[in-house]
C-alpha cells in the first residue's frame, strides 16, 4: 500500500541519518509524479511473452510504429516501401520506457545506454 512504501522511505533515510532537506524532497517528487502508481508495462505481463510470434510483431507495430514514423528524418514514402524493415525495428529494436518529470535521463560523464 502507498502508506507502508512511504513508511518504508521515511525508515531508510531515518536509519542512514540523511538530512530532512533531501527527504522533503524526495517525498515531493514521490507525490506529485504518483511514483506508487506505475503503469502496466509490456514486460511485467508475463503470457504475452508466450504469444506467437507474429502476434507480437504485429503487437510491437501498433505500439511503436506511429512514434517512429514522427520522427522527422525519414525520407518521405520510406512507410510504404519499408514497411518490412520498420516492423523488424518496432519488434526488435524498440520497447517501453517509462521517465518521470524529474528522472535523469542522461547524466554528464556517463555512457548512453539507451535512445529516447
């Protein structure tokens, strides 16, 4: 429950001495961006890894294939010719992130693991 995960943090940082300035903080973002109320993601439903593959294809195009043909440096026709070539990307290169208003995405000094 949202109670017990907010003891829980007040606990951690009661136990580690950490200021209450940084508390205060992380108790504001854990409320006003609902950090208890996470999305049901793709990877977290188990049976649709089980789902033969062209129904994830298919499911991994719906998903993906409108954010990818936004994007602004496609050559223009490049949906209906490679069409083949744009479903392989949504089923093998894309998958759901979720990114809060105040996670770091990218950090200076550090390696990009991912594309946003």
């Amino acid at each position: 429950t949202k109670i017990k995960q907010n003891n829980q943090v007040l606990s951690f940082f009661a136990e580690r001495s950490v200021s209450l300035d940084l508390y205060r903080k992380v108790q504001y973002v854990i409320r006003t961006e609902k950090l208890t109320e996470d999305p049901v993601m793709e990877r977290d439903v188990a049976l649709l890894k089980l789902l033969p593959q062209r129904f994830r294809k298919q499911l991994h195009e719906e998903m993906y294939l409108g954010i990818l043909m936004n994007l602004k440096f496609w050559p223009n026709g490049v949906k209906t010719r490679e069409g083949i070539f744009l479903t392989e990307v949504c089923h093998l290169a894309m998958e759901e992130e979720m990114v809060r208003k105040f996670q770091d995405v990218f950090l200076p000094g550090t390696e990009c693991q991912h594309a946003y």
